[in-house]
C-alpha cells in the first residue's frame, strides 16, 4: 500500500506544471516618460533617481520591473560590471576581498517604501530577490504610469556611470520593448546616467523655521 502511494506522489511531481505556464507572454511596448538623475552632486548631497514608465500597449503589463546596475546591465557584463555589483555601488577591486561592491550612494528611501522594511533601512515594498532589482507587484493597466524613485545620500566622490534596464516582469515570458522602437539598447528599454560626485560636501543651514535646507 505505501509503494503504491509513493509511486502515486511520483507520478503526480513528474506531471507537475511550470509555475510560469500560464503567464502572459509577448511583448509589452513602453513609454519612458520621465528619467532623471543629477548629474552632478557633493557628497553628502541628497538626491532622487526617478524612472516613470507608461504601459503604452493594449495589454496590462504583468509585474513591471526595474534593474539598477553600475556601468551596464547589459549580460554578459565585463568584471566589476552589471548585477555583480551591488545597485548604486562601484566595484572594488582588490583580491581576497569576500564583497567587491562598495557603495558610492546610500539608499535613504527605496521604491514602495512606504512600510515597515523602509523605515528599518530595508529594500522597501517593491523589493524582490534580486538585490539590483524592484517590481511593482501588481498589474499595469494599459495607459497607466509606474513612478520608481529611489532617494539616495551620495558617499564616495568620483565619475560613475549608473545603468537601468526595464522588464514586464522579473522571469516570466513577458518582454518589455520601447514604444517608439529600438535606441542604442535595442528594443529593451534602458539608459544611463553619468554622474560626478564632487569632494566638497553639500552645504546647509537651518531657516527661521526650523527647516533643514540646502544651499546651492
């Protein structure tokens, strides 16, 4: 009796679906509405990565998603390059080190960080399992926009170049593709921002009120 049931659980694994069987596949055309990041910044400075993405098809776009890499994410990437870094990190390169990532920005508030894991210092709400990566969890209905915005404390100085790429979901079937058709990425929608953090640190007072503010 028991073998025949082990036997029955066997059958029933080896008939087990892909997870990803029913998913929407295809292409999703987009629209980069807005993207935005200074492009020159002190240290200490704080500052907003912001990526709004339009749904320009007829189709909802299953789980939006977008990769922040250092220099490109494009793959195969050269070393020291792609998702091997750490998002808003450089590499590090001196052997023997266990982690080569060393962060030019700090992260202060993530995309969908509007909970408990933000507020502790966490990846945020729209966080996924890939450290470079953030979704928007639900579906994207065509003609609606997605806004991604990471605010960001700038650490080390130098010239760096931070790369993004977009997805209409992190594994599955769907394929993000420019609206307006292919650009220097393909028909994959994707840029850069090329940045110099300057040694001077930002400076600021308080005002009458209270205030923390800037000076320029």
């Amino acid at each position: 009796m028991i073998a025949a049931l082990a036997a029955l659980v066997l059958v029933g694994c080896g008939a087990a679906q892909r997870q990803d069987a029913s998913a929407p596949s295809g292409n999703f055309p987009v629209q980069i509405t807005s993207a935005s990041f200074p492009s020159s910044q002190r240290l200490s400075e704080h500052t907003h990565l912001i990526l709004s993405i339009r749904n320009a098809g007829r189709r909802p776009i299953p789980d939006l998603t977008v990769t922040i890499c250092n220099v490109t994410c494009r793959f195969p990437a050269p070393v020291g390059e792609g998702t091997s870094v750490a998002p808003f990190a450089q590499y590090f390169n001196i052997p023997g080190v266990a982690w080569h990532s060393r962060p030019v920005w700090v992260v202060d508030q993530p995309p969908g960080g509007d909970g408990y894991s933000a507020a502790e210092g966490g990846a945020g709400g729209d966080a996924t399992a890939d450290a470079n990566s953030w979704q928007r969890g639900a579906p994207l209905a065509p003609g609606a926009t997605a806004t991604f915005d990471w605010a960001v404390t700038a650490v080390a100085p130098g010239r760096f170049v931070v790369a993004w790429e977009v997805a209409a979901d992190q594994y599955g079937k769907a394929r993000a593709i420019n609206a307006a058709g292919p650009d220097q990425c393909g028909s994959t929608p994707c840029g850069t921002f090329a940045v110099t953090i300057s040694n001077a640190p930002a400076q600021s007072y308080v005002n009458d009120n209270g205030q923390v503010v800037p000076q320029q």
